[in-house]
C-alpha cells in the first residue's frame, strides 16, 4: 500500500512536470523573448519591443477590428446555436438530421478552403452568388468585410457554440417552462423571462468559448481579412513574422503576450461560467422527461430555414470547393465552364513534390500526434478525476491554461524554446506544438468519461490485490476506451487541418498541409486550393471512419467479454 | 367549478406504432374536491392531467371548465385555450422551482402575469408563503432550498393566483418516504382548507385514498372505477382495482344463491358468505376477493359463519401484525393476523372469514 502511494506520487510528479514544460514553457519563453533586447529569446532586459509596437499607428485600429470581428462572431454563433438547439431538443422541427451534421462538418474542413469558398462566392469582382444577385439588380455583397469576416467566423464557431448550449439544454428540465405557461405567461415571455436567464451562464460560458476561439483564429482574418486590409491581431501578428526581410519576433511577441492575457482571462472566465451553468441545472432533479413542443404553423418555415442553414453551412462551400477544382481558372458555371472541366488542378497537387511531402508529413504528425496527445490526456484526465489532491488541482489549471492558446501566438514561445535545440525545424517540434495547444481538446471528453466510471470499480480491483498500475491496465483503460478514442478521432481531425501552430514553426522539409494550402491562398491559386482542401476533408473522413470502425470493433468485443 | 372531459381521445405515435393514451375517456371531477387519478404508470393519467393544462393537445373530444369549452375537437380546426389562459395551478413532479429566481420571484410569478399592482403582489405573496409554512424564505434563492421546501414553494406558486382549479402531477414522488408521509398530512389539511377543485395524479395507492374525497382509477387509457376512497377499497368491482389496491387473495367459484345484500359461492375450500353479487343471477362463474385482514383464528366453539379448518403455513413477525400464509384444502391464503394470537407454523387451527371482507368480482 505504501510503496503504491509513493508511485502514484512519482507518477503525478512527472505529469507536472511533462504539462508544464509543455504550458508554461511556451508561455514563459514568450513573456521573457518579448522583455529581451536582440532576436533571440533570451538577453538584456528591455521594453523597446514593447514600446515600437504599441506606439504603432494601425494598432488602436488592429485591436477594435479584433474585438468587433471576435465578439460580432461569438453573438452571431451563440444566437444560432440557441435557436437551432431549441429547436432540436424542444420542437418537432422537421429535417432534424442537419442539426447533427452541423457539429461534424466545420470539425473537418480546413478553414482556410472554407474561407476561400466564401470568397469565391461573394467577393466583389466575380463572386458566384453576387454574379446570381446581379442578375436580380442586387449585390455586391462584399465578403472582404468586417461583416463578411464575422459571417464566415461564426457560421465555423456555431458548432462549438452549439455543444456548450445542447449540454445545458439536455439536461434543462421542461416544467420549468410549462410551469410558466400555467402562471400565465405567453410564449414569447417565456423565452425571455425563463429560458434564456436559465440559459444565461451556458449562453456566456458559450460567447465566451467563441470569443477565445476567434480572437485566436488566423484562417478567415488571412482569407477574407487581408485583401480587404483589414487587420486584426493575429494577422498583424503574422505581418511581423512574415512579412520584410527579417521576421520581427520580438515584437509579434510584444503584441502577442497581450493576446494570450485577453484569452487567459476569458478561459477562466468560461470555467467560472460552466460550473455555475451545472448548478443551475442540476436543480431538476428525478423524474424529468422532455417535451416536445409543436410548433404549429411555424413548423415548416422553421424546417427550411435549418435546412438552408445545412445547405449554407455544408452542401454550398463543398460544392464550390469541387467545382472550382475541376475547372481550369476561376468563372461561374455555365455551360461552357462545364465544357471545360479538367483534372488539371489536382495532377498537379498531386504531382508536386512538396505537396507530397507535406502530405506524408501531415498524416504523420496527425497520427503521431493524437495518439501521444491523447496517452497524456488519458493519464491527465485520470488524475485530475480520481486523484484529489493540491497537485492533481495544479496539473488540471494547467490544462485549462493551454485551452487559452492562440497558436500562431504560442508557436513564437515554442519557436525560441526549439531555437536552440535540435528540434529547430524539424517534425517534433510541431508535433510538441500540436499536443501542447491540443491537449484540452484530448482532456475534455476523458473527464467526463472516467467521471462515468464508478470508483467502487477499481476499488474492487484493489480489494482483490491489484496495485495503481495493474488497476490502471486492467480496468480503467478498458472501460475508458470508447472515450479514448472519441478524444483520439477529434485530435486526428484538428491536427490534419491543424494551420497557426504550424505557420510559424513549419520550415522547409517541414511542411504540411495547410501550410500549403495557405501558399495557395496567398498566390490566389483557387483550383489548388479548392484540390487541397478536398484532399484534406477526404484524409480526415478516412481517418475518422477508421476510428469509428476501431470503436465499434472494441463496443463489440466488450460486449462479448 | 367542475371539470367535465368528454370522450377525449389521444394517441401517441412511437417508433414501434401508435399507442392510445386516452381511450374515450369520460370524466366529470367534482368541484371543490380533491379526486385523485390513480393507476399504473402508462396509464394515462398524466396525459389527462396535460390534456386538462392544455401542455398536450387531444385528439378528439372535449374539455370544459364549468361552462366554459377550453379545448374542443369539434369542427374542423380544434378549439384550444392556450395554457397560460386557462387560469389554473399547478404543481409539477420535478417542482420545477426556477432555479434563476429568489423564492418571492418563483411565487409572485402567476401575479405579475396577471399584472397585478406591486403591493397588491406583495401581500398575496406573504400571504400564500404563510399558507405553506414558508413565511420568512422570500429572499432565499431557490437553489438553497431542500426538497420539501421546493415542493412547498411549487404549491405556494400554483395557489397564489387563487385559481378554481388546481393540478398535481405526482408531487410528492420526489421526497423519500418519512417526509412523503408528513407532507401527504398536510397537503391534506391545506387542500380542504382551499376548498379548490383539485386534480391529483399519483400511481401511490395509500396517497390516493389518504389525499382524496374521490379517487379515479384508470388503466390503458380507460377509466376502471371510480368512486369515494372507501368505496374504491371496501366495494371494488374489478380485479384491476383490487390487486393495484393490494389485494393478493382471490377463489374462484360459482354463485349457489343471492339473498339481497348477501350472497352464497360453492369454492374449492367451502361454501363462502359474501357480499357485492348485486343482480347477478345464481349458476353465474365469478371471482371471489377475501381482504386480508378478514382472516382471523376462531375459538373452536364460536358459530360464526365462513368457518374452516386451515393450517398456518409460514408466519413472519412485521411489527403490529403477523404476515401469514395460511391452507384451506388446497387454497393459500395471506392473512394478516393480529399479534395477540399465539400461533405457530405448520399448526392446524379453525378460522373464521368476515363475509363484509369477501366480495364477489365481476
């Protein structure tokens, strides 16, 4: 009994201090570089970075823009989510099938190609749907706005929105809102007066989730964003790295730490708001069925406007993606563009060396990657669960800390910790890049998956002789394994598209996918892009079916034993 | 004011076919009374109870409050009085207490709907909390409140409003059992003291019969018995009835004679006096219940009638009575037997049967 205290001691000592170096080491490096005089990250105490950037004319304009792009995008996802939620769990809405593929589908298409996608349907010149609008007399609309910006952002946040809101909306017990329509209030003063204030700390914690998200979020600021010049902190982060001869770390750093504030504040802030939603759900109690409401007259409306949202959402942007692809330069369709089709566009990503070798790079890193990812999260999330002590609390704020990474931001951290190591520029050092901005993605759903397992379970197995490790092997892992690899499938898909950590630590012979795809993007090559994009929503499909047929394999064997 | 539902009909359709809730069922609930709807769970007495809030749509039929038609399936849209206008209470299974709100907020609620004035609100609010026993709690938030006290609260809110009629969907499932007993007591007490009409759902037999001054059994959808709590115990009809009400003992025989009140069955065991074959016609095969506590050991030279010779099979000591398994012939019989009689297992003694505890059964 003694000697396995002391191992579990061992044993979460080492996970501190592995989620540490992956945390805070980033973050430390950042803070230091950014303080440092020269282009490293370490040297004499200084404030000139500081002081050249934010004396920097554009940047009270930079720093609106963000704020307007990220909390126009988290109310425009956080409304939709509410209604279409609502809508799901309450009404007899029809073409309910939608509502579960739209969490699925921004999961797995990259953001950029669905970026691009918006583009080439709504930019000013030759956008496809604005060419159909000016059929009507109506239009341009301009997508490379700030409008256009927060459409695409929060159309690609509604999922995430949308799973903080479905959780408080599961278990929200409906005679609480019956109960209001016996005092004598009508619908409408039902929403406002019960559902939404009972929904208030799931809808905050909701805006809030979206906020970090798109504060950090690179892909649709640099599609949609910089031909418009509109600047918002991360691509004006990314103008300093990338942009003139010399990449300015120092004060893309400067800017950053104040990025990673902003985020921190609002990751603590959303924790603060999901325990307190919890309380007010938990109130329910025994006894709770859902209701479902008819919606009457309102019922096919309602039912189109979900299914426009699934066409808008998913069918349109896929479809675009594969149209353009298969023709030789950007133009509407018309009989003559079908003439035309070719499959230029993909011999040639799939002709290019370096694209293969960004391919091959990406899936290894996506393999490599989750399955690290989610060793750690496994071992993480146990310890956070199970083991209750001032430690096990430490380790788990240091997960939450990394919830709040903006990846462009903390790859500069994490590219001055490598710089003087031989990881520099290679393979490993975007794969500790990926576990360590990911590994939140990897803990969430192994928490609540060994909260599920009763701890009589493994006490079972301790009264019957089998030490921590033994315990551990015998039976959590297996009882675990459905989340594990629902946790592994998320970490494949997002490390496949995965775009800011690697547009700063990717290096020649490092490349990957959306670093590819953002070369594209650049260059204004919309059938290469289109290709590319496909490609990887196709990698990531593969991959995910594979790990459905993996799990199911496993439910069955379960089963059976 | 009354409840009258006529041949109100509804149907649920699942993914394994359609399943009718509510078969015709036609009920008058007497005003100013407390009438229970009892029976098993999918029994539709919950469906009743929402067809009556209005919060689940009939298919056909009719509800009315007095004279007033609040839901009708006549003509070719039906006629439906929203909840919210249909000027009733009600308390929920979960309480459904708002967990955003203080408990003044949850229990002035139905008042600032009606959009009464806020001294007006604020009296009738202190007044309904004193009504429960919660004078004091006004500024609590809900979320502090213990099972009982939402359950109080709930019941505060449904009655602030003085509503004519009130409805209980299972209330006091919730508490555990010492609690159930006392708040059962009480609710009692209050109710009475309204003086509302008051529709109560419960699958609880003893909560049924304590609660109510007429209790509605239902089962599949239908209406089985219905009739005074005394009448439902003392002069069921059906087996349904009996067995939900606890009943274990039932002989088969057939009617040899029917004198007036009283009535003669050839069983298995002997000749049975009892009583409830009103207009049933001698030869007829019918089901005999014998009520537990009609069994009693008799002195050898008592003449009372319905007396046998039986033999205590198992005897298991339960605190205020003995629970006994006693054999007539080839019949078993659970009896329960006061504690004062010196029995033992597998002793042969005479016993008498009450023929007021032996009922004939349609």
């Amino acid at each position: 009994m003694q000697s396995g205290q002391i191992g579990t001691k061992w044993f979460i000592a080492v996970l501190l201090v592995v989620v540490g170096g992956l945390t805070l080491g980033p973050a430390l490096m950042l803070v230091v570089g950014s303080f440092s005089q020269g282009l490293g990250a370490v040297g004499t105490f200084t404030l000139e970075k500081y002081a050249r950037v934010y004396s920097d004319a554009r940047l009270p304009q930079v720093v609106l823009n963000t704020v307007i792009y990220s909390f126009g995008s988290a109310f425009l996802a956080t409304t939709l989510a509410v209604i279409l939620a609502y809508l799901n769990f309450r009404t007899d809405i029809p073409f309910r099938g939608v509502l579960h593929l739209l969490p699925v589908v921004s999961m797995m298409i990259p953001h950029l190609a669905y970026g691009s996608s918006w583009a080439l349907l709504l930019n000013p010149t030759n956008g496809m749907l604005n060419l159909i609008l000016q059929e009507f007399g109506l239009g341009p609309i301009n997508i490379y706005s700030l409008p256009g910006m927060i459409f695409v952002e929060g159309l690609l946040d509604l999922p995430v929105a949308y799973l903080v809101i479905v959780a408080a909306m599961a278990s929200f017990d409906s005679s609480l809102e019956e109960a209001s329509w016996v005092s004598g209030r009508s619908r409408a003063a039902t929403w406002w007066r019960i559902i939404l204030p009972i929904l208030r700390p799931a809808i905050l914690a909701a805006i809030t989730l979206v906020l970090i998200r798109s504060i950090s979020a690179f892909a649709i600021p640099s599609v949609l964003g910089m031909p418009g010049r509109i600047e918002v902190l991360t691509t004006f982060i990314y103008r300093l790295i990338n942009v003139g001869f010399v990449p300015d770390y120092g004060r893309a750093a400067a800017v950053g730490v104040s990025v990673l504030g902003a985020a921190v504040v609002l990751v603590y802030l959303y924790r603060y708001l999901t325990a307190r939603s919890e309380r007010f759900v938990t109130i329910s109690g025994k006894g709770y069925r859902p209701t479902i409401s008819r919606l009457g007259v309102w019922r096919w409306p309602l039912g189109l406007f979900v299914l426009l949202l699934g066409i808008l959402l998913v069918v349109l942007p896929v479809l675009v993606l594969l149209y353009t692809s298969l023709v030789p330069y950007v133009m509407a369709p018309s009989a003559e563009a079908f003439r035309q089709l070719t499959w230029r566009n993909w011999t040639q990503v799939l002709g290019d060396p370096l694209t293969l070798r960004a391919l091959r790079n990406s899936i290894i890193l996506a393999l490599g990657g989750a399955t690290l990812g989610i060793i750690l999260s496994t071992l993480t999330s146990y310890v956070v669960v199970r083991v209750r002590t001032r430690s096990s609390a430490v380790l788990e704020a240091l997960t939450f800390l990394s919830f709040s990474f903006p990846g462009l931001v903390i790859g500069v951290g994490f590219m001055w910790l490598f710089a003087r190591t031989d990881l520099y520029g290679t393979l490993w050092a975007l794969l500790i890049g990926y576990v360590a901005v990911y590994l939140p993605y990897g803990i969430r759903p192994l928490t609540s998956t060994f909260i599920q397992i009763s701890k009589d379970l493994e006490d079972a197995s301790a009264v019957s002789g089998a030490g921590f490790f033994r315990t551990f092997r015998k039976v959590v892992a297996p009882l675990a394994l459905p989340g594990v690899l629902s946790g592994w499938t998320l970490l494949l898909v997002m490390f496949v598209r995965e775009l800011d950590v690697s547009t700063v630590l990717a290096r020649p012979g490092s490349e990957v996918l959306s670093v590819q795809l953002y070369r594209a993007v650049a260059d204004a090559l919309w059938g290469r892009v289109a290709a590319l994009g496909l490609i990887m929503v196709a990698i990531s499909t593969t991959l995910v079916l594979i790990a459905n047929g993996l799990a199911s394999r496993f439910s069955r064997m379960g089963k059976a034993g | 004011m009354e409840i009258r539902i006529t041949n109100l009909n509804k149907t649920f359709s699942s993914p394994d076919g359609d399943v009718a809730a509510l078969k015709n069922v036609t009920l008058t609930v007497p005003a100013n009374q407390v009438t229970t709807l009892l029976g098993p769970s999918g029994c539709g007495k919950t469906t009743l109870l929402r067809c009556i809030a209005g919060l689940e749509s009939p298919d056909s039929g009719e509800i009315a409050f007095g004279d007033q038609v609040v839901w009708s399936g006549q003509g070719k849209k039906p006629y439906s009085v929203p909840t919210e206008k249909r000027g009733i209470g009600m308390v929920f299974q979960t309480y459904a207490i708002w967990p955003h709100m203080t408990v003044f907020q949850n229990v002035a609620y139905p008042l600032e709907a009606r959009g009464l004035p806020r001294d007006e609100i604020a009296r009738r609010v202190a007044e309904a909390l004193e009504f429960v026993q919660l004078a004091g709690f006004e500024r609590r938030p809900a979320t502090a409140l213990s099972g009982g006290q939402q359950q109080r609260v709930a019941l505060a809110r449904a009655l602030v409003s003085q509503p004519k009629i009130l409805l209980f969907d299972e209330p006091l499932s919730n508490l555990d059992a010492k609690l159930r007993e006392e708040t059962r007591r009480e609710l009692r007490r209050l109710l009475t003291q309204l003086g509302v009409t008051a529709l109560y759902v419960t699958h609880d037999r003893s909560e049924a019969l304590a609660l109510s001054d007429h209790v509605v059994v239902m089962r599949a959808g239908e209406i089985v018995e219905q009739g005074s709590p005394q009448e439902i115990y003392f002069r069921p009809k059906s087996r349904f009835v009996v067995e939900f009400l606890g009943g274990t003992n039932f002989v088969e025989g057939t009617l040899v004679a029917n004198e007036g009140e009283w009535a003669r069955v050839e069983t298995p065991m002997g000749q049975l006096l009892c009583h409830g074959a009103d207009g049933m016609s001698p030869g007829r095969r019918v089901t005999v219940y014998i009520r537990s506590d009609a069994l009693s050991p008799a002195s050898p030279e008592s003449q009372e009638p319905n007396r046998f010779q039986g033999r205590v099979e198992s005897l298991i000591f339960v605190g205020e009575y003995y629970d006994a398994e006693l054999r007539v012939g080839e019949t078993r019989l659970m009896a329960r037997l006061a504690t004062t009689h010196s029995l033992a297992e597998g002793q042969e003694t005479p016993m008498t049967i009450d023929p007021a505890g032996c009922r004939v059964l349609e």
